[in-house]
C-alpha cells in the first residue's frame, strides 16, 4: 500500500494519515479538502518522507513518482528540475499539493474557449505551502520551475491511477491577455 512511502520509525503514522485520506474521499468534497489538506501539511514538515525512495528524475523536465494509491486517491512525488514546465492544463479530479523541497511558480489562467485561455495571476510557492482545487473551481494552472534548483512536491490527486493515465482533463492554447 505505502510500501513507497519511507518514514522510518512513523512508517504506521504516514500509512494511517493515507487510508484516511483514501477513506475521507467517500464522503463530502469539504470534508477531503480539509482532510487532504491537513494531511499534506503533515508531510510537508517530514525531511524523511523520501528517503528510501528511488525517485526518478527527468532533465529538463518533470518525473512523477507514484507514492501511493488506492480508494480512487493516488499519491505522486512530482521533482522538478530546473527549466520543467507543464502544458497549461485543467484537472479531472481534486488537486492537492504541498511544495516539500524548494519553490516552484504556479501560473494561473482563464478559459476563453474549449482549449484556449488567457494567464491571470502567477506566484512562487515556496517550501511547506499546501493548496488544493475541486474540478468544479478554478482549477486552471501551469507549474513551472524556474529556478537553478531541483524541487519537489507531493501531490494527492482524486483519480485511481489504475484507471486514469494523469490528473490532465484538457490541454490549453495560451492567448494573449
Ligand atoms: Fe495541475
């Protein structure tokens, strides 16, 4: 189940913050966002998370390291190198995500057609910050790491990664603001 998930002596702590997660996810959409939430700011504060783990790395670009999953929750270590972007994109499914090592840049869009949009806002998200999305909200966003330094999230994404490939629903075409 978290067989990938090294924690050392709180291996049972992480295990048990997960199935609650997994089991969260059955009930109201408030209940797992303030659930996954809090659980991701857990992880955030935990150095020993990875170790142990083979994470993959992809130069120039990102690696997604499944975690976990289970229930219709997967869990995923997203490390990004310096450079890495991801398309302009929407999601599926609930989105959470903490920044465990570094800071990335979180750019922000509008839809202004079926595959078009226009950017609204961008930030630095830097180590220990925690956000979560719902498919029915905005949800709208590129990640992007622009920095000299390797960075790396955690990301709890509502799909069984049995059954779908990504978080991704559609893909879009920057515009002009
Ligand atoms: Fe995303």
């Amino acid at each position: 189940m978290v067989a990938a998930v090294r924690t050392g002596s709180d291996e049972s702590r992480a295990a048990d913050l997960l199935a609650t997660l997994s089991h969260s996810a059955r009930g109201s959409s408030d209940a797992y966002l303030a659930t996954a939430r809090a659980t991701l700011q857990a992880l955030m504060t935990r150095p020993d998370l990875l170790d142990g783990v083979a994470l993959k790395r992809r130069p120039g670009g990102y690696a997604r390291n499944l975690l976990f999953g289970r229930g219709g929750i997967s869990v995923w270590a997203m490390v990004w190198s310096p450079g890495a972007s991801t398309s302009v994109h929407d999601h599926h499914c609930s989105c959470c995500f903490g920044v465990w090592k570094g800071a990335i840049r979180e750019v922000w869009f509008r839809p202004i057609g079926p595959a078009e949009a226009v950017a609204t806002a961008d930030a630095t998200r830097m180590q220990g910050y925690v956000a979560c999305m719902m498919p029915t909200g905005p949800n709208l966003h590129q990640i992007v790491n622009p920095g000299t330094e390797e960075a790396i999230s955690i990301h709890v994404y509502g799909f069984d990664h049995e059954v779908h490939a990504s978080s991704v629903r559609t893909e879009y075409r920057v515009l002009a603001a």
